[in-house]
C-alpha cells in the first residue's frame, strides 16, 4: 500500500489558535490569582485577630500581661511554699 | 516587561511558580500551536479544540509543582491534551455521527483540485471517522512527528502496538478518502 502522498498531506495537517486564546486563559488566571489572595489574608486577619482577642482577654483577667500569666500559672507565682505544704 | 526568548521552558516554569504572569504567556504563545494541532485532529472541531486547549493551560497552570522536568515540555502537554481530548470524546457520545461540513469541501475537492486548506479540513473530517486509538496513533507519529518509541511512551502501549495501530489506521484512512472523498492515492 503505497501511503506517502498521504503521509506528506498529514505532515501539514498544523493548527494554531488566535490571540484571543492566550488572552481568556491568562485573564482567567489572573481572576483565579485574585480569588485565592484575599482566602490567604483572611486567614492572617484572623489569626491576629484571635491573638489580640486572647491578649486582651488575659490581660483583663490578670491586670497584666506576662510569660506567666500567658501560661496560666501567674497565680502559682505568689503562693508560698508553706501554702503548698498545707495541701498535703 | 523582561525578554522570555531566550529563557528556557524549565526557566518560563520556575518564573511562573515565582507568580510572573508574563513568563506562563510565553509558555502559551511556546505551545498553543503544539496543542491546536493535537486538539484539532482529535476533536476536528475548533471550538471544542479551544475548550480542550483552554483546559490544558489552566489544568498545567495549577498543577505547575507536579511537572517534574523529567518529560520536556512539549511532551507533557501533549500526553495532557491527548488525555482531555479522549475524555472529551467520551463525554460526547454523538461524536462520531458528527458531519463536520464535509459537504462543502467535498464538492470542491471533486470538482476543481484541491487546495490546501480544503485539503486540510477533507483529511480532518476523515481521521474524525477513525477510531479513537487509530486517530491517536496517527496524531502522535505522523502528524506530531513522534518517533515509534515516542508515541508507545506517549500512550504507554508496547512498540508493536503503535506500529500494528498505525498500519491499520493508515490504510482505513486511506480508504476513507479514496471511497468517500474520491481521493486519489496511486
């Protein structure tokens, strides 16, 4: 079977797309970039929001802001070892 | 805006994950030409090559981390083109009833010789009423340009498959085009 004009017909069977092509795809990437920012600062808006929202919160409990009373043992500061001992 | 000419496709890749806009242009204007053709011969038809097309960039744009560099560029998007296009095909269960206007172009071809762009769009309609993996074959090694080896990578079949598939879908398209074209292969 003697194919090789067909072979050279199919060597120029090339298409290409227009400019209006690359332009909706990047416009659609740029729509999906912009999507997927405001997600992202949202998330760190929130996360300082609960931060400050926590500070505030402690600061109101204890009167002061320290390492100690973050950690929740402010008060274990200023009880006294005979205090302790009485427990037992 | 910086020059992308000389940039290689790694180099266009690694700016894009970098969120330079302008270098996935490049990959596009690179490569649109690569897809058109393979979306094109698939499908035969424009607009769902553009839809195939279209998928195919955003599909890479979101999956840019994934390419590992191993396959070139070109190669990668055409195994993705080639994998939409065969979903596609299988979401249109109509598609191999579809006419493409051969009518027009076959009035011509028999009557006045043919040109190319006629030429071009009988040869189209006649790979669209090949088998999908006949039509693949084809696509890939005669009109991509793949090498036997290539296309069996391609399509992860064995080397006597290719060349068994691409036998059988020449001589069906020649005889497609010879009994309903009127085409003359001798």
């Amino acid at each position: 079977m003697n194919t090789h004009k067909l072979e050279k017909q199919l060597q120029t069977m090339h298409y290409t797309f227009s400019d209006d092509f690359d332009r909706s795809i990047l416009e659609e990437i740029s729509t999906m970039t912009q999507l997927r920012l405001p997600s992202l600062t949202s998330i760190i808006t929130g996360l300082a929001a609960c931060i400050i929202f926590c500070l505030g919160f402690i600061y109101l409990q204890d009167g002061n802001l320290s390492y100690d009373s973050l950690l929740g043992i402010d008060m274990l500061n200023k009880t006294s070892s005979t205090e302790l001992l009485n427990y037992f | 805006m910086q020059s992308f000419d000389k940039k290689t496709d790694y180099e266009l890749v690694d700016l894009t994950i970098e969120g330079d806009e302008f270098a996935f242009a490049e990959i596009i204007r690179r490569y649109k030409g690569s897809v058109a053709t393979t979306a094109m011969n698939m499908l035969g038809d424009v607009e769902d090559a553009k839809e195939v097309g279209h998928q195919v960039f955003i599909r890479f744009f979101n999956t840019l981390k994934k390419y590992r560099k191993e396959a070139s560029l070109n190669t990668y998007l055409t195994r993705m083109t080639i994998n939409l296009c065969l979903n596609f095909l299988k979401r249109r269960k109509n598609f191999q009833n579809r006419s493409y206007e051969l009518k027009n172009a076959m009035s011509v071809s028999t009557e006045n010789g043919i040109s190319d762009f006629e030429s071009k769009d009988v040869v189209n309609s006649a790979l669209q009423k090949l088998d999908n993996k006949h039509r693949t074959v084809i696509v890939l090694r005669m009109i991509k340009g793949y090498s036997t080896l290539e296309t069996a990578d391609l399509l992860q079949l064995p080397k006597g498959t290719v060349l068994s598939r691409l036998k059988r879908g020449m001589a069906k398209l020649k005889t497609i085009l010879e009994t309903e074209y009127n085409y003359e292969y001798t």
